[in-house]
C-alpha cells in the first residue's frame, strides 16, 4: 500500500499515526492499494554513474596539476 500526498507529493508506505503526511502534517492523503514502487536503478546505471564520477574527479586532479 503506498500513500500520496496531494498537497506535497510525498510517498510512502507508511502515514502518520492520525493519518496525517509525515512530510507536510496535512491530511490529503490518498492511499493507493495496488501500487507498485518505482524499481531500483539498475546496475548498468550506477556503473556508468560511478565512473561519470571517478572521470570527473580524473579531470579535476589533472586541470590543477597542469
């Protein structure tokens, strides 16, 4: 079950105790009972971000050296 705040667009699985957002406090909830969580980034991606990462940090070592 995943709730969605109207008012902040939080989301989450859990709300808070009197059924407020935990984000925002408000009460404009809408619980969504067959939603599915977005996936997880692949390991494709965080390959190519961690190297995008370790380029840059490449390129920066090397422009204060020269």
């Amino acid at each position: 079950m995943i709730y969605t705040c109207k008012d902040c667009s939080y989301r989450g699985k859990t709300s808070g105790q009197d059924g407020s957002c935990l984000a925002c406090g408000s009460f404009n909830l809408v619980r969504q009972p067959g939603a599915q969580e977005t996936p997880r980034p692949g390991k494709l991606r965080l390959g190519l971000l961690i190297s995008l990462w370790v380029y840059l940090i490449a390129l920066i070592i090397w422009k204060l050296n020269h």
